[in-house]
C-alpha cells in the first residue's frame, strides 16, 4: 500500500484532533443508554442477629442492639437483599438468649436454618459512647505601641465532646459457619452532650422503642409524663432525626455497602419459597411416559426438581417443588411444551395443592 505525504499528514492532523478533543470519539458511547437488567440480581436470604452491645456505657435497658439490627435490616432491603423479617425472630430470639445479641454461633445457626435463611449477619456495638476532646489553651501574646510583646493569661477553653459509634460485622453461612465476610466501621461527630446516656435519652425520646426502660433513664415521674402523651406518627421519627440516630444510619450503610456483593446471589428456583404441589395424570401408555413428565418437568425454568411417587395406567402421582409463582403457572407450561403435544393433555381437575391431568 502506497502512502503519500498528504496521506500522512491527514492521518496526523486526525490524531491530533482526536487527542485534543476526547469528546469526539466518546460522543457515540455517552448518548448509548446504559445496559442494566430490569431487575437486581436477588441474594439467598439473609438473617439479621440482634447486635450485641459490648460498651457498657450504654444502658442495658436501652435496646440499642435491636434498633442496630432493624437497621441494617431496613438498608439490606433497600439494597434489593432478601431478609428475614425481624419481628419474625423477636419471640425466637428471646427465647433462645440471642435478645442480648449474646447467643453462640451455635444457635444463631439453629436459628437461621429453622428461619430459611443462607447467611446471617451477626454484630457487635464495640463503642457507642461519648469522649472529652482535650485541648491545650497555650499563651496568647500581644504587641504594645512601643513594639515589646506582653504575654496574657490562659484563656479558659470549654470542653468539646465527640460521639463515636463503631461497630463490628460478620457474615455467616448457615450451612457451614465459615465467616464470608467480616467489617468495622467507626463513625464520629462533634457533640454538646457530656453524657451518653443522657443524649440517647433525647434521641428514644418516649416512643415505644425506649419503653422497655425508659423510667432507669429518665425517672419514674418523667417517664409517666412521656406515656401520656401522644406518640408520634412514626415512634422512630425522634430517634431517627437525632445526631445518635443520624451517626448510627451513617455507620449501618457503610458497613451494608461493603457485605453487600459479598452475599451470596440465589439461584433461580430460590427466589420464593419452595412450595410442593402434587401432579396426578389419569391415562399413561406406559412407565417411560410418566418418567418422561417428571424429565420434562425438572427443565422447566423456577422448578425445584420432581419426583415420580408411583404409577399405575390409571393414575400416576408427580411432585413438583418449585416458587409460588412457578407453581401458578405450571399447567401452562406442561400443555405448552412441545414432546408432550403427542400426549394430548388436558386438566381435569385443579385445586391449590393439586391439579389432575387426564392423556385425550
């Protein structure tokens, strides 16, 4: 191939053109709609633990542990995660010691697997508490009109306090115990408060949340003056536009931002729970057909697996496991499929846990 000077010169001047302005060659991509699925990938689901509160300088009547929990709770499902409810475990978790955040792995696991859960996430509050910030006052020093410098008296400093929250996490498998994942986090904020019993007094504020204990840490008198009056439309809306709150949300979603792709993706057949609906044909030719079905049935998209429980040529009997969803439109899919046309099926009869085919 023949290259000229004009060639040449055209092709450098092009170059030229093309790093001096980036835009050109990213003009196409950036008008390009970004490619994103409908919808997110969905986790195996998650058991969120009542964390356990390890500073001692909260209150053990402050239910700090659980209002952590319900929170990660809340960002895990923001995130498009799959978590056990936590009023679910509440009544469980009371009664196996886990209220406390105290439990062993042993029946967090327990837990999880009576729950249907894959993983569980199991914290600690190892700091929620409130430090003096020291600070030296030093000597200020002024000049006078005939150019001597004349030292002044310290200055009397007022005391800054900081709040810190710092939590641990981990991420569990139920099946195994292994730890998936771990993380901490540490979050603090400038305060006027000295004490932080006192702070979280005026974060719980009388909502429910803090009835639990709530006369330890304020008195009898004042809690009776606060249980007659009004609750709020949402009994977290003090807690949650308080500076405790506010830290506390602060460090829930970093540490959810980190287990986030570290939960696992659930498969396909475990996006709902598993139901079990029972298939009975009336009609088959012979054994090879009814083993036929229950292949044909194990291929379809959102099925579990199938299993054969007897046959006669009268009437064969096959389970499906699958999601509700699934289930729903299993016959559907049966009179749709293609190897089974020659079958000439057709419903008998159907209920919620049953459906009858007859072969024409």
């Amino acid at each position: 191939m023949n290259i000229n000077n004009k060639t040449i010169f055209a092709l450098t001047a092009l170059a030229t053109l093309l790093v001096s302005f980036p835009g050109i060659c990213q003009a196409q991509t950036a008008t390009e709609p970004l490619k994103a699925s409908s919808e997110a990938p969905k986790t195996k689901r998650v058991m969120v633990v009542t964390f356990q509160q390890l500073d001692r300088k909260v209150k053990d009547n402050i239910p700090l542990g659980q209002e952590v929990a319900d929170r990660v709770t809340l960002a895990l499902v923001q995130q498009g995660a799959r978590v056990v409810e936590r009023a679910d475990l509440a009544a469980i978790e009371k009664e196996r010691g886990l209220i406390a955040g105290n439990g062993d792995k042993g029946a967090v696991l327990e837990l999880g697997k009576l729950k249907g859960a894959a993983v569980a996430i199991m914290g600690k509050i190892t700091e929620f508490g409130i430090v003096e910030k020291q600070s030296s006052p030093g000597n200020e020093v002024t000049k006078s009109l005939l150019g001597r410098f004349k030292p002044v008296k310290d200055k009397v400093v007022s005391k800054a306090f900081e709040l810190r929250v710092s939590m641990d996490v981990r991420l569990v498998s139920i099946e195994t115990g292994d730890i998936l994942a771990a993380s901490s986090v540490l979050v603090t904020e400038g305060t006027d408060e000295s004490d932080i019993n006192s702070l979280l007094s005026k974060s719980f504020g009388g909502t429910e949340l803090l009835k639990l204990g709530l006369s330890a840490v304020l008195g009898s008198k004042k809690t009776e003056q606060n249980s007659q009056a009004a609750p709020p439309a949402d009994k977290n809306t003090a807690w949650n536009e308080s500076q405790a709150g506010k830290c506390t949300e602060r460090a829930v979603q970093q540490l959810v931002a980190r287990l986030m792709d570290k939960i696992p993706l659930a498969s396909e057949t475990d996006i709902e729970d598993m139901r079990v609906t029972a298939l009975q044909f009336q009609g088959l030719g012979d054994y090879s057909e009814a083993t036929q079905i229950v292949e044909v049935l194990g291929k379809l998209a959102g099925i579990g697996g199938a299993d054969l429980k007897s046959y006669t040529p009268e009437l064969t009997e096959i389970t499906v496991r699958g999601s509700a969803k699934t289930l729903k439109g299993i016959v559907g899919s049966l009179l749709a499929e293609e190897s089974l046309k020659a079958f000439n099926l057709r419903v008998a009869s159907a209920t919620q846990d049953s459906v009858v085919f007859k072969k024409g």
